[in-house]
C-alpha cells in the first residue's frame, strides 16, 4: 500500500484553514466532495504520512484525504 496522489480544488478560510471542495483523480475524473465531516492532525501508519486526515463524504461514500504541504493524496486500497 501507498499514497496515491491527487489534485484538490482547495477553498482557503480567512483564518489559514483549508477546505477540499473536489477531487482530480490520474485518469481526470473528477469527484465533487459532498461534505467534510472532520479534519485532524494525523499520520497514515499504511501509506507512512504525516499531515492532515480529511475525513470526506465523497459522492455518498467516506473516505479519508490526506494533505501534507501543498501535496494531497488518498491510501491506495489495492
């Protein structure tokens, strides 16, 4: 398993914070983020990251979203 990365359509806050509105997956597909239901400083023990866990309803479904700096990446499940 590792870190698959993505780009991220990110909105910035008055006060620093960002917030995922879409993602852009490798192949172009575009997947709209329905809801961001927590954000937590957070190291992925699967993919070895450490940054910010995005925990992410994605069309319908949860998902976690990690940004370290300016990267964003999802654990790659296969």
């Amino acid at each position: 398993m590792g870190k698959v990365f993505v780009d991220v359509l990110v909105q910035y806050t008055d006060k620093g914070g960002k917030v995922p509105l879409e993602i852009q997956w490798g192949d172009g597909q575009v997947s709209s983020i329905d809801r961001v239901i927590d954000v937590r400083k957070n190291a992925t023990l699967k993919a070895d990251g450490k940054g910010l866990r995005y925990t992410c309803r994605v069309e319908g479904k949860q998902m976690y979203l990690y940004s370290e700096g300016d990267l964003w990446y999802v654990e790659n499940t296969q």
